[in-house]
C-alpha cells in the first residue's frame, strides 16, 4: 500500500520490487534496484527516507523517519527480518540482522554488521567494519559495544545520551517520578496530526516479480 502523507507521495522505482502487503508512506525515495518484502512498514513522519540502490528490507521490517532526521541506507544494505530502524543513518555495504535495532541519530559506518538482536542506541556511532555481537549494545561515539548483562555499564553511557530530552524534548524526571504522561500525551496529539491528511494512492501496490 502506498500513503500520500503531509502532502508528499513515496518516489519508488521502477526497478525495485515491493511485495504486494508492505506499506509505503510519506516522504520516502527507494532507488532501483531494491527488494522490500512481505509486511513490511516504511512511514516517514516527520522525517525523509531514503533508500539507496541494491537494497533488500525483509520480511516484516520496519523504517520510521522521524522529524530532525534523514533516514537514510546507502548502497547495498541487507536489513533484516524484524528489524526496527528510526531516524538513523547507515552507509553502503551494511548488515542489520534479523531483530537488529537501531536508534534515533545513531550512524552505521562502511561494512559495518549488527548480528541478531542487536541494537546501536541513539546518538551513537558505530564504526566502518565493527560487528555488533548476537544481542550485544553499541552505545555512544564512538560505540562501546558491551553484552546485555552490562547495564550498570550501558547506562553509564546512555543517561548522557538523554533519551527523552533529545527525542521528546522533555526533561528527564526526578527519581520516583514518571514523564510518560506528558510524552505520551505530546506524542499521540502529534503523530494523530501528522497523519490526519493520510490518502492511500495505491491500496495494492503488487509489484511483486
């Protein structure tokens, strides 16, 4: 399905192949010769996507741009099944595993790989070549890469990065205190707006071939 969102219809080449139950919508380019699979979501809100040549986003996968960000992949990247990216940039010959996530202002350099389950955390950077582990953590920048078992380590670096502040704009509360009232308010009322105007352009985009 393809979405007019915000007044902007998603450019998807002629070239590229897009399974028949994925969904397209808002600011979104997919260059030639690319693959997006079955039940896959590609929304920008807020944001531009952008998806370079030689792309293959698997089965069930989901791109969100988000407002601040270009979500970009460059050449030749392999996203995987499961797989969530938000507003982050990654460059050409990427590996992102099934159930990889990676973060908002978080950067995958040249030939980088994110095995299964991990995760690069927001405003982090990995670097060409570097290889996230099976369910390991980069967080930071330059990203220390650490096991799930190393919170105390995770958060350590994390807190600095300011989660809420950074993607919500909201100060982080005292302890004992929660701001999940207040983002979620701000964020419904946003994302509600942001999508009032939404038209399908094509409700069975079966470009499948």
């Amino acid at each position: 399905m393809v979405i007019e969102s915000q007044g902007k219809t998603p450019s998807i080449s002629a070239q590229s192949s897009v399974a028949s139950t994925a969904v397209i919508s808002g600011d979104v380019t997919i260059a030639a010769n690319c693959r997006i699979g079955h039940g896959v979501v590609i929304v920008a809100e807020g944001g531009p996507i952008e998806i370079g040549e030689h792309c293959v986003v698997m089965d069930t996968a989901v791109i969100r741009g988000v407002p601040g960000h270009v979500t970009r992949l460059g050449r030749h990247v392999l996203v995987g099944p499961r797989a969530y990216l938000v507003g982050c940039e990654v460059e050409d010959n990427v590996f992102l595993a099934t159930g990889s996530t990676v973060f908002n202002g978080a950067r995958i350099g040249k030939g980088a790989e994110v095995r299964i389950n991990g995760l690069v955390h927001l405003r982090s950077t990995l670097a060409p070549d570097e290889t996230v582990p099976i369910g390991w953590i980069a967080v930071g920048t330059p990203a220390t890469i650490l096991p799930p078992d190393a919170h105390d380590r995770v958060w350590a670096i994390q807190k600095a990065l300011d989660f809420p502040k950074y993607v919500f704009s909201l100060d982080r509360p005292p302890a004992g205190e929660t701001v999940m009232p207040k983002m979620m308010q701000r964020y419904t009322e946003s994302l509600i707006k942001r999508h009032a105007s939404d038209q399908v352009v094509d409700a069975s985009i079966d470009m499948d071939r």
